[in-house]
C-alpha cells in the first residue's frame, strides 16, 4: 500500500464496501502466495519460536455458501511422556470427528508434554495462525469456529476461550480444571461444561459446579454469559460428551442444588459435544463487550478484541462497552485501566459517515472521524478475518488533567 492509497478517505459507504471487498481480496491472495502459509498448509506444521504445533485435518461433507464450519479439537495427556500424548493425539483425530456431519476438522498436537501442553505461551499465535489458514486455504467461515477439549484438551478450552473469545462461536470442555481462570470475556462466547459426577480428582467435579455458578451469577448482573453444565451422573472421568447416535445421557438436573444441597436428580440430555457447539455462530460485532485485560495471551501479536483495541504494550484494567445503534453512540465504562483504548468501528456498527457519540466514564465526547484506507489495511492484516475490517477507529486516551481526549485512529 502506497502512502497516496494510505491516505485515502472515504466518502461514502459504497465507496468503502467497494475498498473492504478488494482489500480482503487482496490480502487473501497474497497470504496464499506466501510460500510459509502455503508450506505450513501441506504438512500440517506451524512454528513459533522454538514451538511447534503439528495437527491432522479432515474436511467433511460440502461446503456450505458461507464455508465450513471449523472444529479444533485438543487431544487428552498433558504433563505425560511424548508416548502418551501422541496416543492421545491419535484418539483425538477420532474422537469428536465422527459427530460432525459437514466440517473441517482439526486435531491439532500440543506444542510441549507438560500439563499445559494446549495453553503453552506460544500455543496463543498458533491457534490464532491455524485459523486464518483455514480461512484462506480450507474455505472455513470465520463465524463458525468451535473450540472441543477432553481431560488435558478440556484445561485447554478453559485457558483459551477466554484469552480469544473473538475467535470463536462457542465451545466445549470436558472433565479438567479451570485453573482459576476467569470467564468475564465469555460474555458473547457460549460454553458447555461436562464432567463425571465421581470425578473427584483436583475437585474437578465440584469446580465445574463453582463455575457454572460463576457464569450464572455474571448472566444475572450483566445478561450474555449462555452456558449449560453437564454432571454426569455416577460417571468418572470418562462418559459421553460424543454420542454419535445422540443417545440422551443420565445428568445432574439442578448443578447449584446439587453442589449445595447434595441434590442427585437427574434428567436425560443429549450431551454431544458437536451437536451442542453446532447450534451457535459468532456475532462478530456484540452490541455488549466486557473485557478483562488482565486475562491476555502474551505472546500473540493480536491487540484487538471484537471492535475495542488495547493501545498500552502491557494492558491491564476492565472495559466495558456497548454500541447504541439508535442514537449512533458507544458508551464505555472503564476500571483501573493502563494505557488508552480504541473503539474500532465499521458501516454495520454504525453510521461512520456522521459523528460519533461517546461517553467514557461520564465524560461524553462527539467524533467525527472519516474513515480511512489505513486503518481498513492495518486491521485486515491484524486478525486476517473478513468480518474485524475496520475502516473507522476512536482512540480514547486521558490528558494531562486526568479528562478523557478522543481521536482519529491510525
């Protein structure tokens, strides 16, 4: 991109439509020419740092208009010998697939035999490079990517989801641990919980019940936040969260009575994995948006999440967001926030072409901010995903009377 088309701006909303498509175009065809996309594609191999990720993919059925959906699925083991974990990597290529009636399937091998063999530092810009290479090579669409994980592969779930949750549509995690993590970014991303009521190992069970009632208690106070937990009745470690007849599982019917009361009813649900992930699809643009910076991968290269941006090298604090469509407006709630935040924007959030409206903490500012070819270049390049090109960009920072000062995004 030439410094004239860098500074580009447009005018009208057809103008930037036209610009989007070819931009992404563009970018497509170039990333499928770069002979490091194109090798990693054929040998199912990726490197980062000293990391490497290998995986097994099958593409199942006919792709639909919009492109397959896209199902990772992290293999059991851990902190194991290698032996173990490629058994485990083996059984993985198997495991969920049999479920999926039209797909990509990946099976992707930890990076490292340790107990955090899915969630390895360097594990983060992997995953994000595995899926911008199923959307250039495999035709998967960005709205449809499921994260499944069982035992290992669950603590994997439970580390990512939240640290990406713009990446995904929902997920699943089976029998693990969530290590402590905190879910306040799932506010748009669905998860399923599953666990072996006799499970008792690391409290797996009764932790699985504390987070259900986590994410209850966030549904409650801020809305979002859909989940459904499954306590698998009399199980232990292992049951069917993959039943490819869908044969309705014996489950705990009330998880908080259970946890506090010892309440063993049970009722019948169909527990697969698949079918459960299957019923949901990115809303790339969420009218809500609560971001914990404090939960972040430190290794990806990635700053944005949904349409806000980080702007300090080491974020910290919480945001929360929301679009007013009606009144072309964003209202933004901060809390110990480091550094300064961009609200990224395009043409199906609001009109971009008219001022923006925006109250931060009280304050409210009024934006106008003509959108540029810069920023639309710069943010496909950042996610390689169709759906987060942002053409328009509000970066808020405070000034040295502690007010809050918004301005154009570069």
């Amino acid at each position: 991109m030439g410094d004239k088309e860098a500074g580009m701006k447009f005018k009208s909303a057809a103008e930037l439509a036209e610009a989007r498509e070819r931009v992404w175009e563009e970018y497509a065809e170039r990333a499928k020419s770069d002979p490091q996309r194109k090798e990693e594609f054929e040998t199912k191999t990726m490197v980062f740092g000293d990391a490497v990720m290998r995986y097994e993919m099958y593409v199942i059925g006919e792709k639909p208009e919009g492109g397959y959906p896209l199902y990772i699925a992290l293999h059991g083991g851990g902190g194991a010998p290698k032996a173990l974990n490629d058994s485990q990597w083996e059984h993985m290529k198997v495991y969920y697939r049999r479920s999926v009636g039209c797909g990509v399937y990946v099976a992707p091998r930890g990076v490292r035999d340790t107990w955090n063999t899915h969630f390895n530092d360097e594990s983060y810009p992997l995953y994000d490079r595995l899926i911008e290479n199923m959307i250039l090579f495999a035709g998967v669409d960005p709205n449809r990517v499921y994260l499944l994980g069982f035992s290992a592969g669950g603590d994997g779930v439970y580390a990512i989801t939240p640290r990406m949750a713009d990446r995904f549509a929902a997920a699943n995690m089976s029998a693990r641990h969530p290590n402590g993590v905190s879910l306040k970014n799932l506010y748009s991303l669905p998860l399923a919980i599953q666990v072996g009521e006799r499970d008792t190992a690391y409290g797996r069970n009764t932790e699985a019940a504390v987070y259900d009632g986590l994410l209850g208690s966030l549904a409650a106070a801020e809305g979002g936040y859909v989940h459904r937990t499954f306590i698998h009745y009399e199980k232990p470690h292992n049951f069917y969260d993959n039943h490819p007849e869908r044969e309705p599982q014996k489950v705990i019917a009330d998880v908080r009575a259970w946890k506090e009361n010892g309440d063993r009813s049970t009722i019948f649900a169909n527990t697969n994995a698949v079918d459960w992930v299957t019923a949901f699809e990115r809303k790339p643009y969420p009218e809500k948006i609560i971001w914990d910076l404090g939960t972040r991968a430190p290794m990806r290269r990635v700053r944005s999440f949904y349409w806000l941006r980080a702007d300090s090298p080491e974020p910290a604090g919480e945001v929360k967001a929301q679009l007013d469509r009606a009144n072309n407006s964003v209202m933004v709630e901060t809390k110990d926030l480091r550094g300064g935040l961009t609200v990224l924007l395009n043409e199906d959030m609001l009109d971009i072409f008219a001022p923006v409206k925006i109250e931060i903490d009280g304050e409210k500012l009024e934006v106008y901010d003509q959108p540029s070819m810069k920023l639309l270049y710069h943010t496909t390049l950042e996610r390689g995903d169709r759906f987060f090109q942002f053409a328009a960009g509000v970066k808020l920072c405070r000034g040295e009377d502690g007010s809050w000062k918004a301005e154009q995004a570069v």
